[in-house]
C-alpha cells in the first residue's frame, strides 16, 4: 500500500483491464501536479511502435502509392472501427453471435461492404465513408485500408463474420450477372438489409473445384438443385448462395435463394462461431432460370477468376494480422522483466523479432505492388496476369503468418497460448492463422497455379 504499482501491474494485465466501467469504482483519488503518462491510443491515432505501423503512416516516411485522400481515409475508418465496430468485434468474438443489426446499419451507412468490393460502376451514385472519397476515385488502395483496419482487433472470427459473405460472393453477379440479377439482388446486400454466402467448397471436392457434386437439373423454367456445401462462410444467416453446380452440359453458378429447400447447419470451426461457417444442403431446391450467372459450362471461369479479388483481400487481413502481432510483441519484451532485464535484454528474443519484422515488411511490400497492379488493370486483365502472382502472394504472406505466429508464442510463454489477458491476441492469431492458408484454395495447390501460370507464359524460345 502507498507505493507505485505500475511495473507490477503491467506484468499482470493488459492498459484496458484500467478502461472496463466496472472497475472505475476502485479509483479513489488521483495525484495533484500528476498527468497519465500511459494512455490508449485515442481513435484515429497511429501506434508510436516501430513497425506497428506500415511505412507509409510511418512519420518521415515516403510511399509513392498512397496520396493525402487515402491518409484522411484511413484517418476515417480507423476512428469509425474503433469507436463502432471493436466493440462488436469483441462482444461477437466471445459469444459467437453474428454482427448485430445496429451495426451493419451503421457499416451500410457508409457503404462499407460497397467499398470492400473494390472501384467500380456498383459505387455509382453511392456516398462513401461521409464523401470523404468520391465513387470515381476510390482505388485499391483504398479498399486495402479497410481490409488492413478490419483486421487489427485480434478478433479472427469476427473479421470473417463481418459480411465476408458478400465480399466473395457478390463479384460473381457484378462481372456476369445482367442488368436484371444485379438490380435484383445487389442493393439489398449492399444495403444490409439481406446476406449472400458464397457456396463453392464441398466436402467431396476442396480445391479441386471443377470436381463439385452439387447438380442442378433443367426443369422447364427452373434448375432443380440436390447437393451439399461445406465450410460456407456466413452461411448460417445467409439469405442467398452464389453456387456453382454440375449439370449434363458442365458447370454452372446459379444466385439460390434461402426456401425451405435450403437449409444450413453451423460447423463448430477453431475460430469464433460468429463468422457463421455452415454446411449448406440443397433438396431439390427450385432456382428460376433467370438466376443463372454467365453461360452454362462456364461455371469453373466464372468461379476461378473471382478467386483473385478474394485471395488478395484474405492476403491484406493477414498482413495487417501480423503487423499487430509484432506490435504486441515489441510492447511485451519492452515491459515484460525476466532475470532482472527486459526481455528483449536476451538475443534469442531479438532474434525472433527481427525474423518477425523482416517478413512483415517484406509482405508489406509485395502486396502494395500487387496492388498498384490491379489499379492499372481491368478486370479481364487482372484475371490473366495476375491470378499466379496473387497465388504465390497468399502462400507466401499466409506462409510467414504462421512463423509469425509460431515466434510470438515462444515470446509470450504461457500468455500466449491463454484466450485472456496479456496473450490474448496472440493466442487467438497463432489458433487461427491457418485459416488463410486455407480459405480461397489451400496454400500448395494455389501456389502451384502460380508457378504453372508463369510456365504458361514462358517464351518457347527461352533457353540458357
């Protein structure tokens, strides 16, 4: 009693054990002449941390890609993630209950899931993030900033349930659904007030997508669809399924609605049931006609060139994943005090935050090139040049992820495999890291997409 307790604490419990309510009780003064010397970041603000943050928001930093509208941007949704949608992240994460409805109205209030689709004629007419961008102008950089602030929670789960869903299964019926499909369906996602599931994986297929067993049978003005889906992100409250199917005149991607035809089992997965992952059954579930994406037998192009925009969205959340990571772990090895020093005083420990800091910058980099290329390109094009680079991007960022994850551990000890308290972020990355790996094609099969792509393109005349 009477004497500075502040080391003592900070090696028991995290700064926002001090912010919950029901503790503000205990505090019973305060020192005249005396100021917080250790405050939570206020919203907007960037991390003083080396490396916590990427070089461009690194103060005496340059980047040739981001301009002053995408630093008031990402201004913006930092401070609107964290004063709206943490403490969702949080609340969900623990219970596994989806995104309530207040606070998809608020994310439609600023087209959030508008603008994770990337630039593009579906952000016509739209108000984005207040006007602080216009339709016209937002890029993939833009749509990088969310994908990277909706990832810093430490909340895996969450990052998934918050309307992944549409994120990869609305592209399909943008690029070729007609003009009718999309008036039918896409405002009302977009505006939160229903949800879409994309329903591709199988448990007889996986990666290997051209092998579904899902069929759909023509009856008159209707496709007839038997088969089972697996691992369907936010499918357990999903309204519609963009679903690729077999049929006598090959694949086919058909917009099911939700009837009684339809239903879905949640899956008990290692992250948070709040991301909504189901295993999706359709008994002879009745689809007009008219919900037929693209042509019939060009189900399998339909579905591979959407793999792109959803593998290097899954590529940006874990890069910023990581970044967090090394952000805790330069704090703890900063206050955490073993033989009588910091631990970073040992140089094992430097080591491994060396490792850590050299492959997040190094994923850093090749993502921001990757996206400086899909600015540059259309859709088509991104499809035919970049679907290997993005292939080996995923395996190369999900790859040291788990590195990541596997170094943070080591540091963190005993916290670090505890769901609670100072480890906690980082136990919920290492549980779950292997999720990207996995989603949008396992990591070997894509990667070897990537290296067979390049073959593709090989001069026939290249030779040593």
């Amino acid at each position: 009693a009477g004497k500075d307790a502040t080391q003592v604490f900070f090696g028991l419990h995290r700064l926002e054990v001090l912010q919950r309510p029901q503790y503000s009780r205990l505090q019973v003064g305060a020192i005249r002449g005396q100021t917080e010397s250790i405050k939570p970041l206020g919203p907007g603000e960037l991390s003083l941390v080396p490396y916590a943050e990427p070089t461009w928001l690194t103060p005496g930093y340059f980047s040739p890609y981001y301009s002053d509208n995408h630093r008031q941007f990402h201004k913006a949704v930092r401070a609107f993630f964290m004063e709206f949608v943490y403490p969702e992240a949080i609340r969900c994460e623990d219970s596994g209950k989806r995104i309530s409805q207040e606070v998809v109205d608020k994310l439609s209030g600023i087209n959030f899931l508008a603008m994770r689709l990337g630039p593009g004629k579906h952000l016509r007419g739209l108000t984005l993030m207040g006007g602080m961008v216009k339709p016209e102008e937002y890029d993939y950089f833009h749509e990088l900033i969310l994908n990277t602030e909706l990832a810093r929670f430490g909340t895996r789960g969450f990052v998934d349930g918050l309307l992944n869903g549409g994120v990869i299964a609305l592209p399909p019926i943008l690029n070729f659904g007609t003009p009718e499909q999309q008036a039918k369906f896409v405002p009302d996602i977009l505006a939160g007030k229903k949800y879409i599931s994309l329903a591709i994986t199988e448990a007889f297929a996986g990666s290997d997508v051209s092998g579904v067993q899902t069929v759909a049978v023509r009856d008159g003005d209707e496709w007839v669809v038997s088969g089972t889906k697996k691992w369907i992100t936010n499918g357990t409250f999903s309204d519609y399924f963009t679903t690729l199917c077999k049929t006598d005149a090959g694949l086919v991607v058909l917009v099911i609605e939700r009837t009684d035809a339809v239903s879905t089992k949640a899956l008990k997965m290692s992250y948070s049931a709040t991301a909504g992952t189901a295993f999706v059954i359709f008994n002879k579930a009745r689809v007009p006609v008219a919900n037929t994406l693209g042509q019939v037998g060009k189900g399998l192009s339909i579905t591979l060139s959407n793999f792109n925009h959803e593998r290097w969205m899954v590529t940006a959340s874990s890069l910023s994943a990581q970044r967090v990571v090394v952000d805790e772990c330069l704090k703890w090895t900063n206050q955490r005090i073993a033989f009588g020093k910091p631990l970073h005083a040992q140089s094992v420990i430097r080591a491994k935050l060396a490792a850590m800091i050299s492959r997040v910058e190094a994923c850093q980099a090749w993502v921001e090139n990757i996206t400086l290329q899909k600015n540059n390109m259309s859709y088509h094009e991104q499809s035919d040049k970049l679907a290997g680079s993005i292939a080996l991007l995923k395996q190369f960022v999900s790859k040291a992820g788990r590195e990541t994850a596997q170094d943070a551990t080591q540091i963190f000890g005993g916290r670090g495999i505890t769901a609670s308290g100072m480890g906690k972020i980082i136990e919920n990355y290492h549980r779950t890291s292997p999720f990207d790996a996995i989603l949008a094609g396992a990591e070997d099969v894509i990667a070897d997409l990537g290296v067979r792509q390049a073959i593709k393109k090989m001069p026939k005349n290249a030779r040593l």
